[in-house]
C-alpha cells in the first residue's frame, strides 16, 4: 500500500466534502441569487459541479493507486500532482492580482489543494 497516495487520496476527499459544503454555501447561492445574466450565471454553476466531480474522482484515483502496483500508476500520480498544483497556482494569481489586503487569505483555496499535489509526488516513483 502506498500511504502517499492514500493520504492524497483521503485529503482531495475531505477537499471535495469542503467544496460541497462551504462552496454549496458561500459560493453557489451567491451566484445563483445574483446578477448575472441566465447563460453565464447556468455555465458558471457547471462549472462548480465539474470541480466537484473532478476533485471527487482524483481522489478515487488516489485511493485506488494506493491499493496496488498498478501500470502507469507513476504517470497518472504525476499528472494528478501538476493537476492539483495548476489549481493551486490558479488560486494563488487570482488572489494576488486582485490586489486585496492578506491575498493568501481571501481565497485559500491553495491551501487544501497544494498538499494533494504533494502528497500525489510524493507517493510517485
């Protein structure tokens, strides 16, 4: 069993349950009540249900490469480590270009998604 990815796997879980929970409240409801024009306030709001399925299956994907040796395992732990990093990244220069006080707090969602990608590395050969 590989603990990395496992750990990996639980962590993009628990990121997912957040995303529903506190996405579902502080995010979602604000977009649907405001306004914006009825195509991009519907796209934005797939958009929102994609991130969800996504982080939902890279942890599946985590946990199920922590099981076994499995072909191209290290590949696809890669790919999920640049995956979450990318999202890590995005996060970062959305907050700092925005130019707020505390940038790193306004939008902390790096914070649940950097140590996913580094867990996934970590565990990777």
């Amino acid at each position: 069993m590989n603990a990395w990815f496992l750990a990996g796997g639980i962590t993009s879980g628990v990121v997912a349950a957040v995303h529903v929970v506190a996405g579902g409240r502080d995010v979602i409801r604000a977009l649907l009540a405001g306004g914006l024009p009825d195509e991009p306030r519907r796209v934005l709001h797939a958009v929102w249900h994609m991130v969800t399925a996504d982080l939902v299956l890279a942890a599946a994907a985590l946990i199920w490469l922590s099981l076994g040796d499995h072909p191209g395992g290290d590949a696809a732990a890669w790919l999920l480590a640049a995956h979450f990093a990318a999202y890590s990244g995005v996060f970062l220069a959305v907050s700092l270009a925005a130019g707020w006080s505390k940038p790193l707090l306004r939008l902390p969602q790096w914070m649940l998604l950097l140590p996913v990608a580094a867990l996934a590395a970590a565990g990777a050969r």
